[in-house]
C-alpha cells in the first residue's frame, strides 16, 4: 500500500510522524530554493518504536533526523558575456567572413588574368545565355 503524507515544520524547525506502519518508507523534502537527498526510512515490526533512517545519495545512517540542503536549486542560467569570437565563430559571422573575403581576393584575381583569357571567359558567359536582369524581372523590362 502507497501512501502519501503531508507534513508541515512546526516554527522550530521540528516534524513529527504519527501512526507511520511497520516497513520501509521514502522521505522526500521539497523547499524553495533548496534540494535534499532523499531519506530512506525503515520502520521495525518486530521492535515497535524502532525505527532507522538513511540518506539515499550517501547511503549513510543518521543517528538524528537533521537534513541539511545538497545544493542550492538554479532557477536560471547564468548569461554568458559579450564575446567578439562568439560572432565570428556564429554561421552568420562564417557566411559574412567568406564574403568579405571574396570580395578583396576576386578583383586581385581579376586584375592577374590574362586579358585573352578574360575575354574568352566572357565570351563564353555571352554564349551560354547568363539571363539579364531585365529577362528575370517581369517589370524590368517594360520601365524602359
């Protein structure tokens, strides 16, 4: 049988169980703020009033019932600051350096070429068709 009991601190600090059957119980303390491991609880049968208690996380037997907080509960994460490295690292900072970098090394590699080789280069582009502006655009065309 499974039962849940609800139990308040008395304004000292102290709690009492009453009427606890004979086996083994878990007790769970829920506080704002705060977390606590655990307590195993086993109640003797056989010795009535005997009864022992272990913290789970520890396995450690306690000779009285005093529970301190594990840790603190986090609510939020803590922002990280501002990192110049965290833009550039970012796939927008990436795409946006690969452009910058097109845009300085393509005139230098424009300005080595070969001229006839440029103008083969461009002939072939008048070859294959490169659409215009004005035959992708539908308004282009007729504005002039």
């Amino acid at each position: 049988m499974v039962a849940n009991m609800l139990l308040l601190l008395r304004p000292d600090g102290y709690f009492s169980f009453h009427d606890v059957p004979a086996g083994t119980h878990l007790m769970e303390v829920d506080a704002i703020g705060y977390f606590f491991s655990p307590v195993r609880v086993d109640v003797s049968a056989r010795f009535p009033g005997k009864v022992q208690a272990t913290l789970t996380e520890k396995r450690r037997s306690l000779s009285e019932m005093v529970l301190e907080p594990l840790k603190e509960e986090q609510y939020y994460e803590i922002r990280e600051p501002f990192s110049v490295m965290s833009v550039v690292k970012s796939p927008m900072g990436l795409m946006m350096g690969f452009m910058v970098l097109v845009m300085f090394v393509m005139p230098k590699l424009m300005e080595n070429m070969d001229p006839e080789e440029m103008k083969r280069a461009q002939e072939e582009m008048r070859n294959q068709g490169v659409p215009s502006l004005a035959s992708i655009l539908p308004g282009a065309a007729r504005s002039n």
